[in-house]
C-alpha cells in the first residue's frame, strides 16, 4: 500500500530490520564520543552503587528511632533494687538523686500496675500503653534513670551522612546528564552535517529514483529520533543496569533463598509484561499502517477537492474515510488498552514481591536461617531490582524506532558516490577554452537496461546557438545531464575544445558552463546573496552593472532595503523577476558555455518581453544550448536536436527540417492546426 | 480544548464516569496499602509475631494490589474508549467540515495543514486526553486523600511536605520557563535547517553547477551548530529536573524521621508509640502527596502542547459554510447556456477587485475562451460557474437559473469541469475515469473506452500492462503529466456534461495532443458548451468567442480576427507567442 505522501511523516512505531545491526552501527558511529560516554557511564554506576546504600542508612536511622522507645529493663532492676536495700535514704543512681518519697512513689505504681494486669504472662498492647502511661506518672528523678534515650547524635551522623550520598549522587546524575547532552546534540549535528555533505557526493541518479521529503525526513525526524534515543534509552539502561545488577548480586550475597524468590516474583511479572508488549506492537503497527492509508486518502481529497465537489464524489470520498476511521478506532482502543496495561503490572509485581519476601523472610526467621535485618534488606532490593526492569524494557522498546531511523540515516550515509576522480589531475583554465563542442557516437540510458539515446554525433563552433525541441516528456532534460556531467554516458565521448570530458573532473565541467533552468531556483537570503550565490570577489558595482545589463536595477530600486531585501520577506517578487536574478546569477559565472531553458510560462508579456532581452544578452559569444519553447529561437538556431521519447531523432536547421517534412515539421505545424 | 469534548457522545460520558469511579477505586486501595505494608513490617521487626498473622496482612495487601489493578485495568479500557471514540468523532468532523469548506478557504488552511489538522493534531489531543485523563483523575483523588489521611497529625511534618511540594513545583516551573521558549527556538531552527536542505536538493543541479557544494555545506552549519547548541542547553536544564526530584523525595523522608526523632525524644511516653506508627506512616502518605502534585505539574506541561492542537482544531470546525446550498432541482427552459450578468468578485477579506463588471453570454454548443497574463482573473471567473466561489455582486446563470439557486448536485450534473492541475485518484484507470456521481448509473466499460479515446488517452492507456485495470499511484505519480491530464479530461467526457469549463487543462499538453484532442473532443460533444481558459494562442484561436482579461476587467471581446484588429493586449499576447505570417493576419 502506500505509505504517506512526500515528505509525509512516518509514524515512530518502526522497527529496524536488523535491531542488533543498526545497533551496533550506531554505537561504532559514536567513536568519537567514547571517553565521555565512559566517564558518564563510570558515573552512572558510582550513582547506581550509592542508591544501593542509601535505603540500608534509612534503615538504620529507623533502628535507633525504635531503639528510643524500648525501655531499659536494667534500670528498672536497679531502681527496684535501691528500693529494696535502702527505702528511706536518698540514692543516686546514674547520677541522679532519687528522694525516699519518690521511690514511695515508684513502688506504689508498680504494684498497680501489676494488679492490673493479672498473672498472665502475655503482655498484650492495651499494657504496653498502660506501662508507659504509668511511667509518664512516676516522679521526674526515677523517669530521668528508666526513661528509654534516643541516641540523637548517631541519628544526626546517619542523617549528615546520607545528606551526603544524597546529593553526591544528585550531583553525579546531573553531571551524567550534562555530559550526555553534549554527546547528543554532538553526534546529532555530525549526523547532518555528514548528511548535507553525502547530498553533494551523491549521483544525480539517486535524486531521480528518491523523493526529497524522504532525504529531508531523514536530516530531521531519524535524526532527532536517534540522538533523543541515545539521550533517554542509553542512560537509563547505563544507570539502571548497573542498579539492577547491582541489587541482584547484594541479593544473592544476602541470602539465595530469599534472592531466588524476589527474583521469580519480579520476572512474574516482566513475563506478563513481554506478552503484553508483543501484541500491543501488532496493534501498534497496524495503526501505523492504517495511519498511512488514511493520511494519502485525506491527503487525496483535500488537495483534488474541487474536483471531488464538481463531481460530487463526496459519498465515495466518505465511505473510504469510515472504513478508514473505524479501523483506527480498533487499532487505538487496543493498543492504548495494552500498552496501559504495563505500569499497573508492574506495580502488582512490585507488590507481589514485597508479600513474598515479607512471607518467605518471616518463615526463614522463625526456622533461625536468617536474621531480621536480612528482611528489612530483601524489602529495599526487591523494590530495587523491579522498577529498572521495566524501565530498561521500556528504554529497550523506545530503541526499536531509534534503531529503525539510524538505519534510514546510515543507509544515506552508506549510499554509493559518484565515481571518483582521483586520476583526473589535468586542470582546466576556464578562460582558455574556445567554446567548441563535439559529440561523437555518444550513447546513454539511464539504466543498463534502456539506452535511450542510441548513436548521436554533432558538432558546434564556439559561438554558436543550438536549440533543443520536443514536446513536453521528450527527454530534453537528459541534454543537459549530459553537458553538464551529471551523468557518464555509456559509450562515444563528448569533446569540448577536443578534450574529452572524461578526463575533465566535473567541478571544472561546471566551470565551463552557465546553466539558467526554467525551474528558477532561489534560496533563502538576500536579492544580492542570490546573484553573487557562491563566488568570491563581486563587488556591488558588478553585481549593478549585471543588473542593469538584464533589466533588473529599476526593480532592484523598488525594493524596500534594495539589494539587501530578503526573498522570503518579499512576496512581491514575481516569477519573472526570479528568473531575472537567476539570469543575473548566470551573468556572475560568466562560463564560455551557456545552457538555457527559455520558458517562460507564468510570465506577463512585459516582463516575457525584458527576460528575453536578457537571456539575448547572455547569449553573446556564448556556446548556448537552449532548450526552445518558442519559434523565433528554432527558426535562427545554427543546429536543431529534436527529441522524442529521450532519443534525438532529427537533427540540423529549421529549414532543412522543415524540407524533410518529418516530426520536426508536424510538430510544427500542429500549433496552428484547429 | 475542553469545547472538543462536546463532541462527545453520551456513550462517552458514561465511559468518563465509570473511568472516574474506577480510578477513585484504585487510589483508594492503593492508599490502603501502605497500613498493610508497615503492619507487616511491624510483624516482621518484632519477635515472636506469629506466622498467621503476617500471612494474613500480607494476603490482604495482595488483595488490595489486585484489586487496584483490576480497577486500573478496567479505568483503562474506558479511558482507551474515550481516546479512540476522540478521535474517531473528531476526525470525521474534521473530514466533513473540509468537505463542506469553500475553495478559498481550503486554500488559505492549505491543504498541507488541513491534512496535520485532521491526522497529527488529533493524535496529539487524543494523547493528552489518554494520559491526562489517568492522571487528571488520579493526582487530584490521590492528593487529597493522601492528605487527609496525614492531615491534622502533626504541624512540623506537614510543614515539611509543603515545603517539599513548593522546593518541587518552583524547580518544575523555573526549567519550564527556560525551557519553553526554547523549544519553540529549535522548532524554528529545525525548520531553517529544513529549508537550507530542501534548497540544496530542490536545486541540485543548480549546486553542482556553480561548484557550490561546500558552499551550501557551510551554509547548513550555521543552523546546524546553532540547533546543536540549544539542543544541549535545553538538555543540560532538563537534565536537572530528575536529581532534583530524587533529592526532594529522599529529602522530605529524612527529614520526617529527623523531626520524628526529635519528636519522640522529647515526648512523654505514652505518646511515644503513637509518633513513632505516625511517622512511618506519614513518611509513606508524603510520598503520595508528592507524587501527585508532580503528576499535576506534569499535566500543565503537557496541556499547553495539546492547546495549540485542540486550537487548530477548532479553527476550522468552527468556520462557517461561506457557500449555501439552494434548493433548485427541477428541469431547465434552456439547455447548455452560461451567462454572467455584471459579475464582480473580491475575495470577503480583501479590498481590491479579482474581477470587476464582467458580462457575456455562452450559447449551447458555442466554445468561449479566456485569455490573460497571469493574476488577469481568468481562472477565478470560470471557478465561479461550478460554485467554488461566489459572486461579490451580480450573478452567474447556468441554463437561466441563477448557480445560487441549484442545489449543488443538481448543478454540478451539468459540468464537466478539469482543473489546470489534473487531480488524480489511487486506484485504476478505469476508477479515475468514472469517477463521482452524475445522478445516473456509473458509466460503462464501454463510455470509458470512448472517454479515453476521446481524450487521446487511448494508446498510453493500452499500453499500460493491465489497460483499464492498471492501478495507479496516489496522485497519479506512475504516469506523466500529459497522461495525467488526458485522464482527468476523459474524466469530463464520460460524465457526458452539458457544460465543459476547462481550466487551463491543455498546458501540460504538447502542441500536438492539445491540436488533436481539441478535434476529437469538437466532433464528439457537438451540442455540448465549452468554456476554455489558456495561455496558448493556439488553443483558442478557433473559439466563437473570445473574452481578454486584464487585471480583473474585460479588455475585449470577440473573434480571434476582430481582436486581432481592435485589442491591443490580445495582439501583444498573440504576437509574444507567434509570428505575424504565423497569426495569418
């Protein structure tokens, strides 16, 4: 089917071909980017290590908490015991004097509390409460000595300390990100400017069989798709790899048991999760698809709209759009539905992990196998180890498109060039050749399989004009592929000054000729950027001069900031006047040869009238090749190549065309036929 | 973007609804969990607690789990619904506005955007929507549940997390402000960078031609390095976002167990117990706060994005039909004639005339051609027959009903009318030809082989590998452009139309084909009319009457030979095309 119109955006559901392939293309592309990627990569894992022992800090500090709330049973001891020895003196106990009335005191509370509670051994909540409530009761002296005391300064140290880790491994992940951000937009900017400069090594051929939305698809959208991939997938499978690696190996160091459930309940989960991933990529690519066919069907109507309003094919227009419509909806609702589906599992297999270490570590203890601690512990592994599995399964999923674009991007890279050059090291002086032009046999096709211009010999003197005729189709762009070495031709040899242009490089082929194509071509900048274009040393008198030669400077003067005017700020600018400039633009590069479309479609007659003067003056003591749309031009060429279906077919003057009364003739005479 | 929602049916607010209760179902069981969790931790850190009752804490927590993704499950397949119905009600909307806007206003959208209005710009608001909905639920259902469980328990904490959630929401909102007008930055770089590309491949033989290669490689650097540059920095401030919201997490809980243990140090025994269960319980409930004022940060990040969509959106659906249909359907006194009475047309919007005072009559049979350098109106005046535009002031008649007062259909029926760009459809050659609907059956096998014929499509057709049957490309890239056009002409024929308005439609045409099909066409459709717009003399010098156009008024009117004589445009077109023997004058 087809897929969008040119240019047209393709989804970023794609998969890549070859994922490992382009994978590694990609990875071996970063060369340059090794030692940083190194560095954040180092500090990726040191931040990885410190968020493994952090939670084990926390942990501690709610140990000394609780460890503020339990009471001192010694104490207690000691104060019954001086209670006993010596109940009507002053003691001091741990410094602190307890008074006979408080000990009085103490004893009478402890009896209550004792009837209270009964002979059962059980010491339930309810009595917990009530003990503390008694305590809060007793004089001040005996609650200074059996009061439970928080070390407050551990706490402090514990807590300065994980200060500490916590912004160290901030500071460390903002860092990793800093430096990745360079890597990015790095490799991204050297992405293009290896694409803009593979444009210009290209063969034209590449052009004729690509669309440009496609290339400049590929400069923009693969482009950012790779370099956001590598910026969000590589650090999270860097970072949380190293996490989950390093939880799982604390885990199997801790305990094996309690490791191997926690890591069955997490994969649990991922397995559900892979299931789900993998038909919700069916659904996703379906919508992909059905997207495409939708965006040409709207693409279609919108743009022939007046002709589906005259021919009111509105109704089939609709009843495409609602079959198109209603698969979309399908392909939607299922793969939002399943792709929604992956957070909530995860959090259930988090949970789920949580109950089974809980349950497994409470039956350890109780059979002695392991300590307390070891579960508070397995808590924070299992929560470490389950949240970067499913973020590196979704950094993984985000890959494949990424992966997909970076093999659209290299495959331009990897394209074949042109044929190189390197013998050629004989130098062409551009104002030393005469002008004289030869084509000897010359065959071409523009594949093996169809030559279409089969055996063609002319010959041209320097100053001449030759006109090149056919009706719209005929192949009379293949002309100037020719001249200009856009294309080799297969067999014969084109002699310009009896020098082959097989053995001139193509950069000095350009040199020797001035090419001003119908299809005028302006570029973002100034009016006076677009006539000097490329050429070093134009001052603004030659660039005046010029213009008054084709007509241009009454116009130039007309506008807003003159020669300085922006193209794209002024609207006013007609299509004749472009082709005006692009006629000056001819006039800068001053070459012996000279290649001309003369249409002038789009044009008023006054301005037709101005850029014929103009295209006269370009002519003189030019070489020209003039692609003819008008009769005065065929009629005074010296030579006339008529072509049809690529093949020139008829050669020589108008008026030994006309007598062979052939194409050349009818074709001729059928613009005055009824 | 909420005016989009009206579009809802009542389906889909029942969907919202049950979407909402079952996402309340699920905050509150995920609420209810962190009770489970810290008894079970409680169970586990004490000794002696019994193997019954973790299990049974552990079994509840897991119920809880599984009932709140249960609900989770089923708040998305209605929130999916809502998204998908979205779009699928949007769309069509969209599609049927299109259809029903004017010429003009097509043009001005253009089409370019008209189609990213109907595909992208949906997708983006139904993405929001799919995301939000989660999320604008939840955050705000979770935020205060959360905070009421917490609320009223302790001031010092609570202080905490306030602080917290504005450390949070200030970081969230100075990145965005740095970052925002630089994403439209780079946008408009990206589109620069695309623009110095596009000139380099669009004029690629230009470039290669004046050797000019390396300087269109600098010339793409600049903006290259630039959007290189603020693409770093918008990373760079991005970049701070994550650790910083580590920090604040992991800082809000520290500090609630410092304050915890200050707290229960200095406290009385008695409440000791209690600090101690609230902390740890509070420390959890922070979290949830936390997060859910992040997730309605993230919301106002996102919205802004869908805005701008859910805006284009609306921009067209809300535009009005500037075209009315009548209600004309009946048959006609005349047959095949068109006459425009004082016809003027300005575009609504604008000040000077396209067309002013133009009036002239054609007969049944009669060919009247239209002549005029470009911008001269000549295009326009014959849009104005089919009803693309209409008329600022006097009117136009179409077998002597006035074209307002046709129902379109029944006017449309009438003509056959080709565009100076042939519109071509994907499918077959044959589905090109009997394209739309004329009231009658679709046109045989037969109507289509003579159509071709006529329209000197014939022999490119029958050398195609399937003929009738051979499947043409979107926009008819597979063909040329002559083809192109010879098939939107037989297009006209086999609709058998009283009227035929050519606009334009034998430019793309070699003097050859053009000269042919002209004599084909004159033979096969004798009582038919035809309204002929050029640029070629030669196309026209043979019609009955021909009007001259310049700048919108009428210049002349007449034969070939008459305006030979009395108008100067005319000859000067004439003569700017052939010579004087050539003109026969």
């Amino acid at each position: 089917m087809f897929n969008g119109g040119p240019g047209g955006r393709r989804g970023g559901q794609e998969t890549a071909k070859n994922f490992g392939k382009a994978l590694r293309r990609m990875l071996t592309e970063m060369r340059t980017y090794y030692v940083l990627i190194a560095i954040a990569m180092a500090m990726s894992i040191v931040g990885s290590i410190l968020s493994v022992i952090t939670p084990d800090k926390l942990a501690n500090i709610t140990d000394e908490i609780s460890a503020g709330l339990v009471i001192d049973r010694d104490k207690i001891g000691n104060v019954t015991q001086e209670l006993m020895t010596n109940p009507n003196e002053n003691s001091v106990i741990d410094g602190i004097t307890v008074t006979p009335k408080d000990k009085f005191a103490f004893a009478s509370t402890l009896k209550e509390l004792q009837a209270e509670m009964g002979e059962t051994k059980e010491f339930s909540q309810e009595d917990a409460l009530r003990l503390y409530r008694a305590i809060d009761e007793l004089p001040e002296s005996i609650q200074a000595i059996i009061k439970p005391k928080m070390n407050l300064d551990i706490i402090w140290s514990l807590a300065f300390l994980m200060i500490a880790l916590y912004i160290a491994s901030a500071i460390l992940e903002y860092l990793e990100g800093f430096i990745l951000a360079r890597v990015t937009a790095g490799f991204a900017r050297d992405l293009r400017n290896r694409i803009s400069h593979k444009v210009n090594q290209l063969p034209l051929r590449y052009f004729d069989r690509n669309q440009i939305g496609d290339t400049l698809s590929r400069v923009t959208n693969d482009v950012d798709s790779v370099s956001s991939s590598i910026d969000n997938s590589f650090s999270t499978i860097i970072g949380d790899g190293s996490l989950l690696l390093g939880s799982l190996a604390m885990m199997l160091i801790t305990n094996w048991i309690m490791a191997v459930v926690a890591i069955v309940s997490s994969l649990f989960g991922f397995v559900f999760m892979a299931a789900i991933l993998k038909k919700s990529q069916k659904y996703f690519m379906q919508r992909q698809v059905e997207l495409g066919n939708m965006n040409a069907h709207i693409e279609e109507v919108y743009s022939g709209i007046a002709v589906v309003k005259a021919y009111d094919g509105k109704e089939t227009a609709d009843r495409k759009f609602n079959k198109l419509n209603k698969k979309i909806r399908n392909a939607n609702l299922h793969s939002q539905f399943l792709s929604g589906l992956m957070h909530p599992i995860m959090a259930f297999t988090g949970n789920l992990g949580y109950v089974a270490v809980c349950v497994t570590g409470a039956i350890l203890t109780m059979n002695g196998m392991i300590s307390f601690g070891v579960i508070i512990a397995f808590i924070t592994y299992t929560r470490l180890f389950s949240s970067p599995l499913s973020r590196i399964a979704q950094a993984v999923g985000n890959l494949q498109p990424a992966a997909a674009a970076s093999e659209r991007v290299f495959e331009f890279i990897d394209e074949e060039e042109m044929a190189s050059e390197q013998h050629i090291n004989h130098r062409i002086d551009k104002t030393a050749i005469l002008g004289n032009i030869e084509f000897d046999h010359v065959k071409f096709g523009y594949d093996d399989k169809k030559t279409i211009i089969k055996d063609f010999s002319a010959k041209a003197k320097a100053g001449q004009k030759i006109a090149i005729v056919g009706p719209t189709g005929a192949g009379k762009t293949t002309m100037v592929n020719l001249l200009m070495k856009f294309y080799d031709i297969k067999a014969g040899d084109i002699r310009i000054d009896g020098i082959s242009t097989k053995d001139i490089a193509r950069a000095d082929v350009h040199s020797l000729f001035t090419m001003v194509l119908q299809d005028t071509w302006m570029f973002s900048g100034t009016v006076r950027e677009n006539i000097v274009y490329n050429h070093k040393n134009v001052d603004d008198k030659r660039i005046m001069q010029i213009c008054d030669t084709v007509g241009l400077s009454h116009f130039i003067k007309t506008l807003p900031k003159g020669l300085d005017t922006d193209m794209n700020e002024s609207e006013s600018i007609s299509a004749g006047q472009k082709q005006l400039i692009t006629i000056a633009r001819g006039m800068v590069e001053d070459a012996p040869f000279l290649i001309l479309d003369e249409a002038t479609s789009n044009v008023d007659t006054r301005t037709e009238e101005l850029v014929q003067k103009a295209m006269d003056k370009l002519m003189e003591g030019r070489t020209s090749f003039i692609i003819a749309h008008r009769l005065s031009t065929i009629k005074n060429a010296d030579l006339i190549l008529v072509m049809n279906d690529g093949n020139i077919i008829e050669t020589g003057n108008h008026k030994q065309l006309m007598a062979k009364n052939g194409f050349y003739a009818d074709l001729y005479n059928s613009q005055f036929a009824l | 973007m909420f005016k989009l929602f009206k579009n809802f049916h009542k389906k889909d607010f029942l969907f919202i609804a049950l979407a909402i209760l079952f996402i309340a179902g699920q905050v509150g069981l995920e609420l209810k969990m962190p009770e489970y969790m810290s008894a079970i931790t409680r169970l586990v850190q004490t000794e002696g607690s019994e193997m019954g009752e973790i299990l049974q804490n552990g079994g509840m927590m897991l119920l809880c789990a599984f009932g709140s993704l249960v609900s989770t499950i089923i708040a998305g397949w209605f929130v999916a619904n809502i998204g998908a119905d979205f779009t699928f009600i949007v769309r069509k909307k969209i599609f049927d506005k299109v259809e029903e806007l004017s010429i003009d206003d097509i043009k001005r959208f253009s089409t370019a955007s008209l189609i990213t209005r109907t595909t992208n710009d949906v997708t983006q608001v139904r993405m929001v929507i799919t995301m939000g909905a989660n999320m604008l639920i939840r955050a705000p259902l979770s935020a205060t549940w959360a905070i009421i469980k917490i609320s009223g328990k302790n001031w010092q904490w609570s202080t905490a997390t306030g602080v917290a959630v504005a450390i949070m929401l200030a970081t969230i909102i100075t990145i965005m402000m740095l970052v925002i007008p630089r994403f439209k930055q780079v946008q408009k770089l990206t589109d620069r960078l695309n623009g110095v590309m596009q000139e380099n491949l669009k004029g690629i033989r230009v470039v290669r031609a004046f050797n000019a290669e390396k300087y269109q490689e600098k010339k793409f650097d600049v903006p290259n390095t630039e959007v290189a540059n603020t693409v770093r920095f918008v990373d760079r401030v991005l970049s701070i976002m994550s650790p910083t919201m580590y920090l604040v997490m992991n800082g809000v809980t520290l500090s609630i167990y410092l304050i915890g243990a200050t707290l229960i140090s200095q406290s009385t025994m008695a409440n000791k117990l209690t600090l101690f269960s609230d902390m740890v319980v509070f420390s959890t409930y922070a979290i949830h706060v936390i997060f859910s004022f992040l997730m309605v940060a993230v919301i106002f990040m996102i919205i802004p994005r869908a805005q701008v969509s859910a805006e284009r959106i609306n921009e067209v659906l809300d535009k009005s039909n500037s075209i009315e249909d009548g209600s004309f359907d009946d048959e006609t006194a005349e047959t095949g004639t068109v006459e425009f009475r004082n016809v003027s047309f300005k575009y609504s919007d604008a000040e000077e005339y396209l067309l002013k005072d133009i009036s002239f009559r054609a007969e049944k049979g009669q060919t009247v051609a239209f002549i005029g350098s470009t911008g001269s109106g000549k295009s326009t005046l014959i849009n104005l027959i089919p009803r693309f535009y209409d008329t600022t002031d006097g009117a136009v008649f179409v077998d002597g009903v006035n074209v307002r007062d046709y129902k379109q259909k029944a006017l449309h029926r009438k003509l056959g009318y080709i565009p100076q760009k042939a519109v071509i459809f994907s499918g077959t050659v044959s589905s090109n030809i009997a394209y739309g609907d004329n009231g009658n059956e679709k046109p045989s096998k037969r109507a289509i082989r003579t159509a071709a014929k006529v329209a000197q499509a014939k022999s490119f057709i029958e050398k195609l590998d399937k003929q009738y049957d051979s499947h043409i490309a979107q926009a008819g890239t597979n063909i040329s452009g002559g083809q192109k056009q010879r098939l939107a002409i037989a297009r006209a024929i086999a609709r058998n139309p009283e009227i035929y308005i050519f606009d334009d439609s034998f430019s793309a045409l070699d003097y050859k084909t053009d000269a042919s099909l002209r004599k084909a066409l004159k033979d096969y459709t004798k009582d038919a009319t035809s309204l002929i717009v050029a640029q070629r003399i030669g196309t026209i010098m043979h019609a009955d009457q021909i009007i001259v156009l310049d700048k919108g008024h009428c210049v002349g009117r007449g034969t070939h030979r008459e305006l030979m004589n009395n108008c100067e445009v005319y000859r000067e077109i004439a003569l700017s095309q052939l010579t004087k023997e050539e003109l026969n004058v």
